[in-house]
C-alpha cells in the first residue's frame, strides 16, 4: 500500500515586532518555501573604502609573522589590524 503524503499549507509570513521575533520565526521556517513571496532587489555594496594615502612600513621577518597570528586569531587581515592600531595610538596620543 502506497502511503500519501499530505502537504500542509505553508505559514503566511507575519509581520515581525522586532528582529528577535523574525529570527525564531526564520529557525522554524525554510526560506525556499518562501522564495516566490519576495521582490526581487538591486543591491549595490562599496567593500572597501578607499585609502587616501598608502606608507610602507618594513619590518623584521618574526614581527610580520607574529602580527599575522594576531590579526587571524582576530579574523582581520594584517593591514587592518596594522591600521586599526595605529588609529588606537593616534587617539590615545591626543
């Protein structure tokens, strides 16, 4: 005997109080579900700003290696932990 699978209707998307409440409504929820219930948007995103100007710095071998094992353990690339401290010391030097 053949079993049938019965298909419950799908849950209209609410309309959500805050991010929270969208969340625990996306954990329960699968979005392919949904695709056809969404417009379709342009997005266009500027990933890095920038820079004005560029210095080279050079450094020993060991020092370079020891800010890449800080900077991945920080989950940044070496030239923005680099900047991001010397931002740090500008600013405390004031």
């Amino acid at each position: 005997m053949i079993q049938k699978r019965q298909i419950k209707p799908k849950e209209p998307i609410p309309e959500f109080k805050n991010t929270q409440e969208e969340a625990e409504f996306w954990d329960t929820h699968d979005v392919g579900e949904y695709l056809n219930d969404f417009n379709r948007v342009d997005v266009e995103l500027q990933l890095e700003k920038p820079k004005e100007e560029n210095i080279v710095v050079r450094v020993q071998k060991p020092i370079k290696e020891r800010l890449e094992r800080i900077a991945r353990r920080k989950g940044l690339n070496i030239s923005s932990l680099t900047r991001m401290w010397i931002m740090e010391k500008l600013h405390s030097s004031q």
